[in-house]
C-alpha cells in the first residue's frame, strides 16, 4: 500500500482510505466485517466514518456505522494499528444544542463518537459541514482543547468552499493554533469544482486532500446506462441519499461522457474504476482517496488503480469527461 504525507503534516497516511458510510444500512453488519476483513489483509488501515451515518439513514440510525466499527475493532484487537478518521456536525440525539459545531456540541459528540468507536481517542476529527451561525473561532478553539485533551490527534473539515477554509486558516493564524491540516472534498472525473480554487489553496498552505466520491457513488464503474432505472441496493435508491446522488451523477450528459470514456478504456485493455480511481490519485495534492464497497471482492478494482500507466490518449480522455459536462451552479453547504 502507497502511503503518503497529509499535506506539511507529520502524519503519513495510506494513499486508500476505506469509506464506511453505508456500513449499517445499505450493507448489513456481517458484510460489513467481511469487507473491514477484506480490507485489513489488503492494508487498508485507514478508515472513515462519522456520528452521522449511515448514509441515507434517518436520526434513528445515526451513529450505527461507528458502532460497527467499534465491535470489529474490539474483536479483532486491532485498534493500534488502525487511523480513525470521523466526524460531527449532524444530530444524534434530540434536545439542543445537539448539531452544528458550537463547543457545546463538539464536546457532547466527541463522547458519543469515542464510546461509539470503544476507544479513547481519534486519529482525524472533522468538521462535517459548515456552521452559518457558529463564530469559526469558537470550533477552532473546542477543536484545539480536545486534541490539548488528548482525545483527538489531529484536526479538519469537510465540504468547506475555499472561502471558508480560508476563513479558518486565518482565524487559526489569530489564535495562534494549528487549525484545520486536512479537508475533506468531492473530487472525482465528473466533478471537478474543487480544482479552481480549492485545491490550489491547499497545496499553497499545505492542507491535505481527503477525496471523497472518486467513483461518483458507483457511477464511474460503468454498469449504467442511460434509460435504465437506478437499481435498489445502490446509492441511488439509498433511502434519504437517493435524490441527491441522481442529482449528482444520473444525468443524461454524465451517461454519455462516461461511455465514450469507457470505450477508450476498453480498447486498451483496462478496467473503468481503477481508471478513475488512479485518475483521482494523480492530481498533484491529494493525500489519498477514500473508496467504499459493498462488497468485500469490489476492494480489489479499487487497489488495481497502483497499476494504471496513463499514455497521452487515456489521460486526454478523462480529461475530456469533465469538460464535456455543462456547467451546473455550485451550491454551499454539502457538495
């Protein structure tokens, strides 16, 4: 396994995280372990969760995902040699003060998150989403007493525009605390947003990219077609995801861009999602990759992308998918 700096940071990092949000709902507990099993003797050591998930869940099933992980952990006697990465921000019990990122609900999630996980402390803690309402130096501060506390190892955030994140790193500088050192951003071959301005920042300050979505939820893979209906038991049709993830990816010019993609793929003997994977490793700036499964066989597509060689008409492809696609309006908030 590829390991690699989080940004300027210390911290070295396998250059394939394993995403866990659908553990507990699309996927039932005992796959689950099968994939984590799968995962483990391919050393993919570094995983990523939040309080929040599953995905698709509602309030009753948030924190189920961390639950898993916690037994898994606990009956494999492997913690120590795991990087935990979760996150707060959404609900997970009623009442107030129970969302967003005020010091009152870090310290309330960071507790639930640790006796969820049965550990006593974090690898990465992230901000999940913005807080409009919450100033940015009182999340900077709580965040920067619990890794005082020793609860959490580092610090950073996830869907933030530059804007934001700049706001932070700056509010950092005024307080004179380390701050945020990785986000957390969507970035695959048809989506490519983050490359304008965000993606320029981080490697300028030193912020390590966690990307996320690097097959667009299932949809780089290649097995969809246009006039198909989405098939249950995938993104999307994933209880509360479903809309957003056909919103994203289930669009006529994706469908096109994606096949005249994969016949160029094709021909030269290679597979889609290592493609695309490998694509997303490449961009200069990115730490690592967080990849999912729902099956434990499907981590092996993933780990091929170590073996992709782009010669100049594959890597004109994959550049061509995103400029292929009309522009669509970038919304704050969950990207």
């Amino acid at each position: 396994m590829e390991r690699r700096r989080m940004g300027r940071h210390g911290i070295e990092v396998p250059a394939l995280c394993l995403g866990t949000m659908t553990f507990g709902l699309q996927v039932d507990e005992a796959v689950s372990r099968a994939i984590l099993d799968a995962a483990w003797e391919r050393e993919l050591v570094f995983l990523d969760t939040s309080d929040a998930y599953p995905l698709g869940g509602t309030f009753e099933t948030a924190g189920t995902t961390e639950e898993i992980l916690g037994r898994w952990m606990k009956d494999r006697g492997n913690r120590d040699d795991l990087l935990i990465a979760t996150k707060c921000f959404a609900p997970t019990r009623q009442g107030p003060n129970a969302w967003g990122l005020s010091r009152q609900h870090i310290l309330d999630a960071i507790d639930g998150s640790l006796r969820r996980l049965g550990t006593d402390h974090i690898d990465l803690y992230l901000a999940h989403l913005t807080d409009p309402v919450t100033p940015i130096e009182e999340t900077l501060r709580a965040f920067d007493d619990l890794v005082r506390a020793g609860k959490v190892r580092y610090v950073g955030c996830s869907n933030y525009a530059a804007w934001r994140l700049g706001e932070a790193m700056r509010a950092a500088d005024r307080l004179g605390i380390d701050g945020y050192m990785t986000i957390q951003s969507r970035y695959n071959l048809l989506y490519r947003e983050i490359e304008t301005e965000l993606l320029p920042l981080c490697r300028d300050r030193g912020v390590g990219l966690m990307v996320y979505n690097p097959l667009a939820g299932g949809f780089l893979s290649g097995k969809y077609r246009a006039g198909q209906s989405p098939e249950d038991g995938t993104r999307f049709t994933l209880g509360t995801a479903a809309g957003m993830y056909q919103e994203r990816y289930w669009q006529q010019a994706q469908f096109e861009a994606v096949e005249r993609l994969s016949a160029v793929v094709r021909a030269k003997g290679l597979e889609l999602v290592p493609v695309a994977v490998a694509w997303v490793l490449a961009q200069p700036g990115v730490s690592t990759a967080i990849i999912g499964a729902s099956r434990p066989e499907q981590l092996a597509a993933n780990l091929a992308a170590f073996d992709v060689r782009f010669d100049d008409e594959l890597r004109e492809a994959c550049d061509a998918v995103w400029w292929s696609l009309p522009r669509r309006p970038v919304l704050d908030g969950y990207r």
